[in-house]
C-alpha cells in the first residue's frame, strides 16, 4: 500500500495542470483578479453547517483539494467570525442553530456579506418536513446571495463565487 502512494501521490501533484480544463483555468484566473482587488488578496469564509446532510460540506471540501486549489487563489476558511469576510450557511436551520446563527450575524464585520449555500437555506431540498426546522433563511437575511444546487458541485461554486465577487461586491 505505502508502495502504491510512494508512486502515485507524486504523479498526482505533478500532473495537477493537466487535468484542469481550460474552464477551471479561467476561473482560477479571474477569481484571483477578484480577490486581489476587493480583498487584498485574502478572502476570509467562515462556515457554519446547520442542519446539513454533510454534502454541501463535502463539496465545499472539495475546493481545497489539490486539483481545486482554491487557497492559492487566496481563499482561506476562519474559525473566527470577527475574521471573515463572508459568512457561509448551509442546511436548513434547526431550532437549536437558529440563534446560534443570528448571533454569528450580529458579530459578522461590515459590510456584512452572506451566501446562503446549496438548496437547504431556502428550503428547496428534502427533509424540511420536521419540528426541528425553522423558517428558509432568505426572510432573515434578504441581501444574502444564494448558491443553489443539491449539492452544488465544485465547478457550479466556482462560476457562483465569481459571479458573487463580480456583481456583489
Ligand atoms: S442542499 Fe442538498 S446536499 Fe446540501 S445540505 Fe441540503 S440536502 Fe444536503
């Protein structure tokens, strides 16, 4: 097994050029322009899962692997609030993160910047049928921008954090 790594992890990071598309180059490109110019290079996101079934988590995972990459475009995740440029939801919001998220709201610096991400926050996926779930987040934070898709995939991100940073910010 350890045999097996030796040969293949290095093959992997040599070759991480190569299996990015023309697509993922593009945006690499001009979401590092973005982030350059809005952000000092630095794009502080702080996620908070409430009540998600994990995927959207794993796909947001995704975009720091080394085929991603996202970080040396100067994406970075903070455990801190008070740090973070933008405040990333998914999942329904369950009576017990409700409040939870208000406060980290109320904390998040100016201008304060949400995206609401995948279908959970709005509603639009399964399993809102449950005592547990408070209203869709959209009626308590009505300038979040939302990145829809069940879960949305890594590319589908990409093209939604640019048009955000574009249009949005
Ligand atoms: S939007 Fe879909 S994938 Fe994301 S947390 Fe909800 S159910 Fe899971």
């Amino acid at each position: 097994m350890y045999k097996l790594f030796q040969d293949k992890v290095p093959f992997a990071q040599s070759n991480e050029n190569r299996f990015k598309d023309n697509e993922l180059r593009r945006l690499d490109r001009l979401i590092k322009k973005q982030i350059k110019e809005k952000f000092s290079s630095e794009l502080n996101l702080y996620i908070v899962d409430s009540a998600s079934c994990s995927a959207c988590e794993l796909e947001l995972q995704t975009l720091f692997n080394p085929l991603y990459n996202i970080s040396k475009n100067g994406v970075k995740v903070v455990y801190e609030i008070e740090k973070a440029d933008i405040l990333i939801i998914t999942g329904l919001v369950s009576e017990n993160m409700y409040k939870e998220i208000l406060d980290l709201y109320e904390q998040l610096k100016e201008p304060k910047r949400v995206i609401l991400f995948g279908d959970c926050p709005l509603f639009k996926a399964p399993f809102q049928d449950t005592f547990a779930i408070k209203r869709p987040l959209e009626f308590e934070f009505s300038s979040a921008y939302n990145i829809s898709g069940c879960p949305p995939e890594p590319k589908r991100i990409l093209n939604e954090l640019l048009h955000y940073l574009k249009e949005y910010i």
